[in-house]
C-alpha cells in the first residue's frame, strides 16, 4: 500500500565547508526533474538502469547556465532509503553551489523538504520503524563511539525486536483470554482466566523492568555523563584535562546556544562519554572556584553527573579543599591527589575521614602515575564493570522511557485489577493498553501529530 507523496529535496551532507555536497531528490518525480536539470549529451536518466552512477552537468534549463559538474546516482523504488525513487546528485564546488543546485531542482518540480522528511518517508513507507527512525537522529547526534554503537544498534533494531517480541507475548494472551470468554465451557474458565493475565503482567513487567534499569546507562552514553573537573588554582586541573584530552581524542562540537554559542568537549574514559562542563573556564587557569566563589560554583555543580576533585598531595589541606569536599559530598566523585612525584604534605588520615577512601586516586601529570586508575575507576562508577557488553540494547530515549514506565502502570493495573476481583473483560482493557504504549516505541500503534512533531527535531536533509 504505497502512500502518495510529492517529490522532495534537500542538501543531504552536513552544512559547512568540505568537497562534496550532495542534493538528495525523493519521490515519483525525482527522475524526471533530474532530466530536467542534468545535461550529458541526449542520456536521459529515466532509461539509465537503477543503482548506476552518472557523469554530467547541472545545468539551468531556462538559462541554459551550467552550474556545476556532478555525479548523479540514480536509484529506483524500493530498494532506496525511503522506498520511493530517488535521485543523489553530488556536486563538489562547495556550499555555493551545492545551493545552487538545489535551487535549480526546486525551480524544477521538487519542493524543499522538512527536517526529517526523508526518514519520516521511509517509516511511513514501512522500510524503517519509530525506534529506528530515532536512532538515526542518534547516529547523527552521537558523539562519541559509544553512543554511536548504541544507536547503530538500535537502528539495527535491537530495540524493536525485544518490543516487538514483548507485544507477542501480550497479544497471545489476549487472544487466549478472549477464545475463553467466547467459550466459557468449564466452570472455572474465569479463574483460569484471571491467572493467565496475572501470571503474563508480572512476567512481561519485570522485562520491561529490567530494559529500564540500563536508562540510565544508556542516557549517559547518548548525551555524555556531565564532568566538572574542579579544585583550586595550581593543583592540576589543567594538566589532567589537557592529558585527558590528549589521550582520549577530544570530540569538540559546537552546541548553538540561545544567547551565545558554547563549546562541548567530549572524551571517551574507557567507552563511558564525558561531556566536560566549563573547560573554557579551566582552560584560562581561572576555573570555577577562583571565578564565582566556592557558594555559587556549588550551583554550576548541580548539574554535574560526576566530579573530579583535583588535590596538590604536595601541600596541605586548606580551608578551600575542605569546602570543595563538602560542596561536592552529594555527587559521584572521584578525589585526585595529584603530583604525587613531589614530596607528601596532606594529611591522608584525615582526608580518609573527610571523603570515601575508595575515592582516592593518587596522580602525577607529570609521571603518568595512577592515570590507568583514574580510568578504570571512572568506568567503575557507572558500569560497575559491564561495559564490556557490546550488544546490550540499552534505553536512552526519554520517549521510550516514558512509555516503558506507562506500560508498567498498565500491567500494575492488571494485576490489581485480577486482584481485587475486577471482571476480566475490564482487566483484558489494561492489558491491552500495555500492549498499545509498547507499539509506540517501534511505531505499530501511534497517533499522526506524534509522528510530525518527532521528525521535526530531525536535521534538514535527513
Ligand atoms: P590548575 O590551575 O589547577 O589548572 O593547574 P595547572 O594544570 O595549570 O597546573 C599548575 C602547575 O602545576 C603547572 O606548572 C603544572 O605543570 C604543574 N603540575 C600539574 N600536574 C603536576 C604533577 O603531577 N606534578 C608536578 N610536579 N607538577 C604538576
Ligand atoms: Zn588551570
């Protein structure tokens, strides 16, 4: 059942600078625009085979003008991204004139397409479902290997077929339920009844239980687990970061702010993502404490998921440690006696008694010291030493977490319902609305504005 739709296009390679551009055409009209505007000799690309590569020219059709020099691949339904006819013209005069490609193709019968539209084409078209359609604004977001894997993944459809299999299971029940209210032949069939829905909410709950413990997890590997590496002047927090960065490979992005524009850093510890808060401070040497006061840095920490707390071993303990130590007491952290290639100055009894002992790691920037320890201690904290599961499917969606947690109140619902003695036929209503809030996740039940609003967030081009 294919879905009528007009023909769409836009710049599918990312904006900014780089050799090649790319104008992807979608649609039952693509081929027949991109004769339009392709010129080499009397080839039409209508009659070229599917899946072939094509030299030639952009060229204005009413200006006769050539505007760039391309290469046209042509792919017929439905073996495309979005299972309709699509044309990729790629260009490579840079970002003027894969523009001016585009403007020819939309002078030319296509119309610009919406963030997302591509990929809302190929859900709608049944080539993707929800979960994996999310995952490809994932793999488009991910910045780090990990949260890439994680996406990929999912757009593997890890996720969708544990869902998918979850419902499977709902809907055999309810299809038994309902063969046993069509023929209630044995006495007993209510109760009979009543424990087949009870026995299959706790079961499939304690799935979906177990599928919301790795949220967490999961979140931190798609959006970084927020870093705030604080202490006082002098003791190091550069140097680590630096080191840090050096070694892990930093992935910095730009993030478009709403008033100015802020620079994330991004390194993988061991595959867990830290995203570091406020290295511009820690970069100029006047990091959070020195610039807003150890009252207010309290505040910039709220929304650390971990801290590193950086100490010189090599002096004692001030006033500012100690207030450090309390400002950050209700965080994940990890202490840093750093420059352990000096001589000892701090008192470690009495640091001992101040923060958890298993939280020390004692460092030298300048050695290399305890630096595999800081590592595996930060991997520690938040794996608790899984990470080495590769294939895990983990939730990281805040849609799908949403869902799973309705999900469980609607198998809560069966079992209190069975509990308290409610009539199945209004018991089988909850449980089919457990069954309804899992298809959500994949797509298989979902409601129109749903769809709309969620490729929105999408990128142009995509
Ligand atoms: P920050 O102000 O906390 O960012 O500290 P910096 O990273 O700027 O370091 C202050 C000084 O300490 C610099 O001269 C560093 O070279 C030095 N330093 C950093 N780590 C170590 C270390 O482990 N051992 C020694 N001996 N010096 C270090
Ligand atoms: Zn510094």
């Amino acid at each position: 059942m294919a879905i009528e739709f007009d023909t769409i296009a836009a710049i599918s390679t990312p904006p900014g600078e780089g050799g090649i551009g790319i104008v992807r055409i979608s649609g039952d009209e693509a081929l027949d625009i991109a004769d339009r505007v392709y010129q080499l000799g009397s080839k039409e690309l209508k009659n070229q085979k599917s899946h072939t590569l094509h030299y030639g020219h952009v060229v204005n059709p009413k200006t006769n003008e050539q505007i760039d020099e391309v290469m046209v691949s042509i792919m017929r339904a439905p073996k495309t991204y979005t299972r309709e006819d699509v044309v990729e013209i790629n260009t490579h005069g840079g970002i003027v004139s894969v523009n001016k490609v585009l403007e020819t193709v939309l002078h030319n019968g296509a119309r610009l397409a919406e963030p997302g539209e591509f990929t809302k084409r190929a859900f709608l078209n049944g080539r993707i479902d929800l979960s994996q359609a999310e995952a490809v604004m994932d793999v488009i977001r991910a910045k780090t290997d990990k949260a890439m894997h994680m996406a990929v993944t999912q757009l593997d459809g890890n996720l969708s077929r544990l869902i998918r299999n979850l419902r499977e299971d709902i809907l055999s029940t309810l299809a038994q339920v309902e063969v046993n209210i069509d023929y209630p032949e044995y006495d007993d069939v209510e109760e009979m009844t009543s424990k087949l829905l009870v026995e299959k909410a706790v079961l499939v709950k304690a799935q979906v239980e177990a599928l919301l413990e790795t949220a967490s997890q999961g979140k931190i590997l798609r959006e970084g687990l927020a870093t705030a590496i604080i202490g006082r002047p002098n003791v190091g927090k550069s140097s680590l970061l630096n080191m840090l960065l050096k070694e892990e490979k930093a992935i910095v992005t730009e993030v478009a702010g709403t008033t100015r524009d802020v620079i994330e850093e991004y390194i993988s510890v061991k595959g867990v993502p830290l995203r570091l808060i406020d290295t511009a401070g820690i970069r100029e040497t006047e990091d959070i404490v020195e610039r807003i006061g150890v009252e207010r840095s309290r505040k910039a920490l709220g929304d650390a998921d971990l801290v590193l707390l950086v100490f010189n071993q090599n002096e004692p303990l001030t006033t500012e440690d100690r207030l450090l130590i309390e400002a950050t007491d209700e965080h994940h952290r990890i202490v840093i006696l750093n420059k352990i290639d000096l001589d000892n100055q701090l008192d470690l009894d009495e640091l001992n008694t101040l923060v958890d002992p298993k939280s020390i790691v004692h460092t030298s920037i300048v050695t290399q010291e305890g630096l595999t320890e800081l590592e595996g201690k930060i991997a520690d904290l938040f794996f608790a030493g899984n990470t080495g599961e590769k294939d895990a499917t983990y939730v990281s969606n805040i849609r799908h977490i949403a869902l799973l947690h309705e999900t469980i109140d609607a198998f809560d619902d069966v079992i209190e319902g069975i509990e308290t003695g409610m009539p199945v036929d209004l018991v089988q209503i909850d449980m089919t609305r457990a069954w309804d809030l899992l298809g959500e996740i994949t797509g298989d039940s979902v409601q129109d504005e749903l769809i709309t609003q969620l490729f929105s967030q999408f990128c142009l081009g995509k």
